[in-house]
C-alpha cells in the first residue's frame, strides 16, 4: 500500500474529521501544549477554563500567578507541570512578537524555535506548525507508529524525525500534482488519531478495520 492509499481508504471509512477544533491560533498553541498525556475531553475542559476567565491570551497566562493558571488549566491533569509549560510558551509567544511575527519564519526556523521551549517536544512542534501555522508538517504520534507498524510500512522503532521525514517524502511523491499538502496532512492526522481510538487498539479491532484487507497483522 502507500501512503496516500491509506489515507483515502481512512477518509472513506471515517469521513471529514475537521481538525483542529479552536477559534484561534493561538487557541490551536494553547490546546497543543495541553493535550500532553491527556484525552482531549479534559483539554477541552480546561479551554472553557480559560474562555470563562478572558484568559486565552499569552499576556495575560505569562503575567498571571502560577497557580491561578494551574487552576485554569486543571481539568487537562498534571496542572503544575502544565501550568509552568504554558506560561514557557506563553512568554516565547510574546518575545518573539506574537503570531503576525512568527508567521514570516520559514518552517525550518519556526520548528528549531519552538523546540527550544522548555516543554515543548517534536510532537507538540508539529502540531502547533500544521494546525496553528499550516505548514506542511506531519505529525508523529503513538497512534502512527502503531498502524504503520502493523501495515508494514515503517519499522515502529524510528526516531521521530526519520519516520516524519519518510512518511513526508513518500507523500509529496505520491499527492503531487493532485493534492495540497496541508490539507492532507491536516485530515491524515485526524484520521489516524480516530482510527487509533477506534479500531487500531493495543488489542485492534480487526474486524471493524478498514484497512484489514491489506493490514499483515490483521
């Protein structure tokens, strides 16, 4: 199979998955950061925290006490760890001057910076840089190694960035010409997320997958 056949064949299953749910950007950065060993129930949770205070600000998080934001935040678990986590993002934000700033970083740049955040991780990078700042960056997470593990197609093993970069290189062969990249990688994460949930478990559903046909571990 290759990698965009394991898109159409998710999306057909599954449909539109409309990510990433947020009003704003800097809403997108914020939920990133949050979403850390966390179900998105509870960084939804910690959202409507944050709204219901006129919080969702980076000035306003950065210059709040630290435990007025760990309470803000608290349905998202680990709130003290978060807590300070946030407040490292909030106050990089600011110094760099904001979303309009950061948006003229290339992607390269952009990345190497929010790496350089004390809590941030490739993870959490690349879904702030496709969902946030939509760039063509595609996510790594557990739910990806499981499947393309399982199907064959990646090792389970790599480092991050090798697996990124294989899976990045394979669909820019294979979606040129016929698909943005955005988009595509906007959906695939989605897909594979609820895809992971659903019916790729620990213990896979395989009689409910999609992919069972073509799937080697099935």
């Amino acid at each position: 199979m290759t990698f965009l056949a394991v898109h159409d064949a998710l999306f057909a299953a599954y449909g539109p998955q409309r990510w990433w749910p947020a009003r704003t950007p800097f809403e997108v950065m914020v939920s990133a950061v949050l979403t850390q060993n966390t179900a998105w129930t509870n960084v939804e949770k910690a959202i409507a925290n944050l709204h219901a205070a006129d919080a969702m600000d980076a000035e306003i998080i950065l210059h709040a006490p630290p435990p007025r934001v760990a309470a803000w935040i608290r349905p998202a678990g680990y709130f003290n760890v978060k807590a300070k986590r946030l407040r490292n993002f909030c106050a990089w934000y600011v110094e760099r001057g904001g979303g309009k700033t950061l948006r003229r970083l290339d992607t390269a740049a952009l990345r190497h910076e929010l790496l350089s955040i004390n809590g941030v991780g490739p993870e959490t990078a690349d879904d702030i840089l496709l969902y946030a700042f939509h760039r063509p960056i595609f996510v790594i997470d557990a739910y990806t190694r499981r499947l393309f593990s399982r199907l064959r197609m990646a090792e389970g093993d790599e480092s991050y960035d090798t697996l990124r970069g294989q899976i990045e290189a394979s669909l820019h062969r294979e979606a040129r010409g016929k698909r943005e990249l955005v988009p595509l990688f906007n959906e695939y994460h989605a897909l594979i997320v609820r895809h992971g949930k659903d019916v790729c478990k620990p213990r896979p559903r395989c009689e409910l997958c999609c992919l069972a046909a073509r799937c080697p571990a099935a």
